[in-house]
C-alpha cells in the first residue's frame, strides 16, 4: 500500500466529519473484535491472523486520528 501524503483542509464538513466518525468507529469495532477473539483462540496461526488484522484496524484508527488531530496545520 502507498503512502500517500494528505494535506487537511483548515475547515471539513459536516459530511466529511460524519465520514471520518463512521470510519473511526467502524475501525473501533474490528479492532476490539479482533483483540478480544485473540485471547479466546487457541490455534497459534489463527491468533497470529487475529493479531495482524488487529494491527491493520490500529493503523487506521491512528490514520484517522491523524488527520482529525492535524485540523489544517498544514505546514
């Protein structure tokens, strides 16, 4: 996957905001998903799926947190 630099806009919309909320809290949900599965789960290569899946949600919550946090400081 690329990394792809993306400057914020000193002001999102209201739809843009809603977007990222659904986003965050889509991701929110896998993530505690996945964490709470890893501790139920025997099988090793299942709990290593798990922790990897888990790591990617992580990720994107931090990505989107990213992006709320930076708030137009583009510089």
């Amino acid at each position: 996957m690329e990394n792809i630099k993306v400057s914020v806009p000193n002001m999102i919309s209201c739809k843009d905001l809603d977007y990222l909320s659904d986003m965050f809290n889509w991701n929110y949900g896998a993530y505690k998903s996945t964490s709470n599965a890893i501790n139920s789960v025997s099988d090793s290569e299942i709990k290593d799926m798990l922790s990897k899946a888990s790591n990617v949600f992580q990720g994107n919550i931090s990505k989107i947190l990213n992006i709320l946090n930076e708030g137009g400081n583009n510089e």
